[in-house]
C-alpha cells in the first residue's frame, strides 16, 4: 500500500440520498445500510467526480495509506454496468488527463470484445 488519494465519506453528514453514485463510473461508492460507503480502495481513482454531486457535502478527498487503484478490476467491475456506464467511465478518464488509465482500459475493453 502507498500513500494516495481517495475518497472519503462523512457517515454524520451521508443523507443516503444516491447522487454520488451515478458520478462514481468506477462503481467504488454504493449505498449500504442507506448511507454512501466506499466498497473497495482499488476501485476509487481518488479523481472526485463524485464531490460535487453531494448536496450535504459529506464526500471530501484526502492523503492516506490505500490500496493501489486498479483499472483492470475496475473494468471488470464497469463493464457488468453496460454501455452508457464504459463511456462515462473512458469519459472520466479522458476529461482527468488519465491517459494511462485510458489506455489500460482500452486495451480491455480490446481484450473483451
């Protein structure tokens, strides 16, 4: 594990109410026992897309010991999401300047079809 960013979520301020998760194309957020959880470090690209889109403003980033993010697994993980989902997610990337993330999951997305 290396120190990086990610997402973090204020669980007092978390209302459940689900406007971070069609933000978050990686699929590292889910609501669970109604509120916003991050379900995996290695899904989380820490880029915050998700940020804006909390209206309690109970998502932040911050610096911490995570596991590495990992674009093959989320890839697995997005691709079971369908379509519109892929091109958020190749959208996401792009518009961060992620190109090697980019081309990692180009060269899946290659792969699988």
């Amino acid at each position: 594990m290396a120190k990086r960013k990610i997402v973090k979520i204020d669980e007092e301020k978390c209302t459940g109410c689900g406007l971070c998760i069609p933000n978050c194309p990686e699929g590292a957020i889910q609501i669970i026992d109604g509120k916003a959880r991050l379900v995996s470090d290695i899904f989380c690209d820490g880029l915050g897309a998700c940020l804006g889109h909390c209206p309690e403003g109970a998502i932040t980033t911050e610096e911490r010991e995570a596991e590495s993010y990992d674009e093959k697994k989320t890839m697995q993980n997005i691709v079971k999401a369908g379509k519109n989902t892929i091109i958020a997610h190749l959208k996401h990337l792009k518009g961060h300047g992620e190109t090697g993330y980019l081309n990692e999951a180009i060269e899946y997305l290659k792969k699988k079809v």
